[in-house]
C-alpha cells in the first residue's frame, strides 16, 4: 500500500468536506461517513475522483436531458450499473423524471448509493438493488415498465461471451416507445483500448494473448492469475455497436443518436 493510500484526512468547514490526499485538497458535500465509504472501496488515492463524478460523468447525458426536461414529465428510469451513485444524483434532479430504480452487482457501491439517497435526501430514487450477475439477467422489475433506461459505461464489463442476455434484458424492461441509452461504451473498432489496460489492440486479441500482451507491458498486470484477467467486470474487450441491440427480442429499434444530439 502506498504512502498516500494510508496518508489523508477529512476535515469540516462550513457546510462542505475537505479530503487531503497526498498534499492536495478536495472539496465536497458529502458527508465525511460517505467520503470514508468511498475511500474503503476505491482507495484514498482514487477517492476523489468519486467526490467530482457526478458533474464529469453527468456530460453525457446533458444532451439527451435538455430535450427531455423541455418536453417530457413522469419518467420512470431505470439505471443499470449504478456505481457510486454519481449518475444517481443526476437523474434525481432532472425535472422530467418522476421516479429511478438503480442496481449493481457490487455491494459497497450499492451501500454508498443507498448512503446518498437518504443523506442528500434523493427522493425520486425508489430503490437501489444489489444483484448478482446471474440476477442482471432476469431483472427484478416488471417488464415494460420503464421509459428510460440509462447505460452508461456498463456494456464493456458484461461477459463478452453472453452479453447479448444482459442487453436484452434492459429491452424487455423499456416500453414501448421507450428509450434504452447507452453511453461510454468503447467501441471494439477504435484501435487504442484506454477503458482498461490501455494497450493499441488488446481487444482484438484472443483472451489468452492479450493476457500475455498486459504481462509484458504492463506492471500491474504481472501479478494477476488468468482467471482475474477474464473475471466479469474487467472491461478489457470492449463493445460493439451489434452488442448494443436486442438478439432474441423481435423490437422495432430505432437508433435517435443523431436527433437526441449525439
């Protein structure tokens, strides 16, 4: 463990937080019990990433929400992936959305999201499930019941191998009419992979070739077992635009990139 992974401290002023990481501050609303939940999770040294995510990640979706803010009302969403709950916050303030259902498969980012709706007081937010990866499958929310469903930086970390019955799912859950939004998905195509491992290629490669590429030029990976490579969630083999659409569903998809402002 590094020096400044064990070397920081939270401090109060006023109504905000400050985290002091390695000689530098960070400043938040958060509580100082959330800010220590984040930390055991993620590490003082990426700690504050968390703190500023929400406005950083929020980008994406700015686009989409200006239209719906000005046209829509009563939106129920259903928000894949919810992490730390950054995505979470936003969506709790948008004025076009009536009520969020969140999940995740890891339990400490589902503890800080709960953690966030009751301390920021996110009341459009219904629940936020802890579920398997076997349960992202068959989620546990009825079918056709969400206007939207928000994906963001979720699809790269699905087990390549059957990720179609996890994209279909989200389709089963969309009404008609709905929208299923995916966003920061890095495209297989697009020849430098820097979501992961950050090698030109490694995604084109079979699993075990690009777990001896990441051996040779990358430190970090010299001290994982193959398994850990290939485990779900690595993120490694990205996505492709086919992925992002339903395999066994008969649907009529229409991708409004274009007309959303993407």
């Amino acid at each position: 463990m590094s020096e400044d992974e064990t070397n920081w401290q939270i401090r109060e002023e006023r109504d905000e937080r400050i985290l002091s990481v390695g000689g530098k501050e960070y400043r938040t609303r958060y509580s100082a019990r959330l800010i220590e939940k984040i930390i055991e999770r993620k590490g003082s040294a990426r700690a504050p990433k968390y703190l500023a995510h929400k406005n950083v990640r929020a980008k994406f979706l700015e686009p989409l929400f200006e239209r719906l803010n000005a046209t829509r009302k009563d939106l129920r969403v259903l928000e894949v992936g919810c992490s730390a709950g950054h995505i979470t916050e936003y969506l709790n303030e948008q004025p076009s959305i009536g009520a969020v259902c969140a999940f995740d498969v890891d339990r400490a980012f589902v503890d800080i999201t709960r953690m966030k709706v009751e301390e920021l007081g996110l009341e459009k937010v219904e629940r936020v499930d802890h579920l398997t990866s076997r349960q992202t499958t068959d989620l546990p929310y009825a079918d056709r019941s969400f206007d939207l469903i928000v994906v963001l930086a979720v699809v790269e970390h699905l087990p390549v191998e059957n990720r179609w019955a996890y994209v279909d799912e989200y389709y089963r859950k969309v009404k008609s009419g709905g929208l299923v939004a995916f966003w920061e998905t890095p495209n297989r195509a697009w020849p430098f992979e820097t979501h992961s491992i950050g090698l030109p290629g490694v995604q084109w490669l079979p699993p075990q070739w690009a777990f001896s590429y990441a051996r040779t030029f990358k430190k970090s990976y010299r001290q994982i077992t193959f398994s850990e490579f290939m485990r779900p969630g690595s993120g490694w083999r990205n996505a492709a635009y086919g992925e992002l659409l339903p395999k066994t569903l008969t649907l009529d998809v229409r991708d409004v990139s274009d007309e959303t402002g993407y």
